[in-house]
C-alpha cells in the first residue's frame, strides 16, 4: 500500500483536480472549479435517483464516501444527509477537501490507509459509496477488503452504490504510461518532472469480474439488488473496459 500511497499523494500536491476527473484540457491545474464542482453535483443526482427508484436508504443520517478526492461527491450528497464523511488514503487530498468544502460543516475528512475501514462501526452509515476508486486499487484482495468493509458498515435498509471495471482489453492491460513512470522514479527523476515534463502519471487500472464483486458484497452483508452500465447506466466507459455500478442494500 505504501508505493500506491504515495502515487496518490504526489498526485494530490502535483494536480488534484485532473488526477480525479482527468477531462482534455484540464491537465496541470486548468479545471474551472465551478465546472468540476458541477460534475459533482450530477453524479450526486444519480446516485440519488438510483437508490430512489429501488426504495433505499430508508434512512438519511449519515453517508459514506470511499476514495472521496477533494469531496466532489460527498460535497454534494451532504445536504441530503445530516453527517456526509468522506475518507482517501492520500493526505494532500484530504487537505485539499477540507480547503474547499469549509462551507459545508456537516462533512468530515479523514485519511484512511488502510486496507480495512476499521474506524468506522457496523451499520454507521445509510449511503455508503465509493466512484473512480477501486479501478485504481492494484491489489485484489485488498479490493475485495473494501467491498466486504463498505456491506459491513452499511445499516440495515441503506444503500451501496459502488463503481468497477468488470474487465479490461489486453491492450489497455499494458499500461505502459504508468510503466515509464515507475522506471522513471526508480531511477530518481521528481515525480513533477514525470507529471509536467514527460506527462507521465502513475495512474493503474484494474479490474474485477461481477461475481467477485458481488461475492464480496455478500460477505460483507449486503445483497446486489441492481447492476447498471457504466456510471449508474449511462453507458460511459473509462478506456473500453466494461464498467458497472452496483447497488445492494442489507
Ligand atoms: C480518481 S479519484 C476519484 C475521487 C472521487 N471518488 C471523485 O469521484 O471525485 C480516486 C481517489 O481515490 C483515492 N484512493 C486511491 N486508493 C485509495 C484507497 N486504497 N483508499 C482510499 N482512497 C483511495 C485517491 O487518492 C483519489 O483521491
């Protein structure tokens, strides 16, 4: 974990917005803020049309936001909810989310390096979701960790709205961006020099089938109640992978 830590951390000093929605033109500090907020909101509005449209949560105390950024979502779920708690393994994101969401005082911002999410208690949370997170999680079992973790700490009639690559082409497999990064670093060039100069990230991809997701869900408590295409059906894909979002309650 400490190597992927570390990727997320530079990547949070060096250029937290495009590292999170990496859209044409946006690279090296150019998102509008409004803009990116904006994005926020609608994913927002789906999540929470989704789980309006399958009756849950049944309860909106509190939510959950795994991998949460600078708080693009959490941001905008928190006035859904009494208590919004987004947490990211990578410190100057969290900084950053502090920074930026001061006006929302019902959002907490913690890191979580963990491969667990032990500080928080069974069923704390009634939208537990994670967007653009797992994909980039290289190790499997810890993936899995998470899903089990995000069912355990979801209450009874709440809703799990998780986002993941079913599968990737062979091609994209490769990686060889995130490749050069790596053989770059271990041979000392800065990490700024990799992003700025060279336009390298150390951004992975991965990937994980549907019945491994949905078996670890289970394991956690929490049954798939829906599967939809892409980001909550809208068919979008990140490269040509298949992506799904699931959504399961307990
Ligand atoms: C592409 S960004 C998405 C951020 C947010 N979910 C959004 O959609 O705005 C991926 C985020 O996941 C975080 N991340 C990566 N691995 C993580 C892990 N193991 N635990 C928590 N956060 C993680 C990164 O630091 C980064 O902030």
């Amino acid at each position: 974990m400490a190597g992927h830590r570390r990727d997320w951390e530079a990547l949070g000093e060096i250029d937290p917005l495009y590292a999170i929605l990496s859209d044409p033109g946006a690279r090296n500090g150019e998102w509008d803020v409004e803009a990116f907020l904006a994005t926020g909101e609608a994913d927002a509005a789906r999540i929470m049309g989704a789980c309006e449209a399958l009756g849950v949560p049944v309860r909106r105390e509190a939510s959950f936001e795994l991998g949460c950024g600078v708080g693009r979502i959490t941001r905008a779920l928190s006035p859904s909810f009494s208590r919004s708690v987004g947490v990211d393994i990578s410190a100057p994101m969290i900084a950053r989310a502090r920074e930026m969401n001061a006006d929302r005082p019902n959002c907490e911002w913690a890191v979580n390096d963990a491969p667990d999410l032990a500080s928080f208690a069974d069923g704390e949370f009634d939208l537990v979701v994670s967007f653009i997170v797992l994909q980039h999680v290289p190790d499997r079992a810890v993936i899995s960790s998470y899903l089990r973790e995000m069912a355990r700490i979801l209450a009874p009639g709440g809703a799990l709205v998780v986002q993941m690559p079913a599968s990737m082409p062979l091609r994209q497999r490769v990686q060889w961006r995130r490749r050069a990064y790596h053989g770059l670093r271990a041979a000392r060039v800065p990490e700024r020099t990799l992003y700025r100069r060279f336009g390298l990230d150390p951004i992975r991809m991965n990937w994980m089938a549907r019945r491994d997701v949905e078996a670890a869900m289970r394991l956690g408590g929490a049954d798939v109640i829906a599967v939809q295409d892409g980001w909550l059906g809208d068919g979008s894909q990140v490269g040509r992978e298949t992506n799904l979002t699931y959504l399961a309650t307990r």
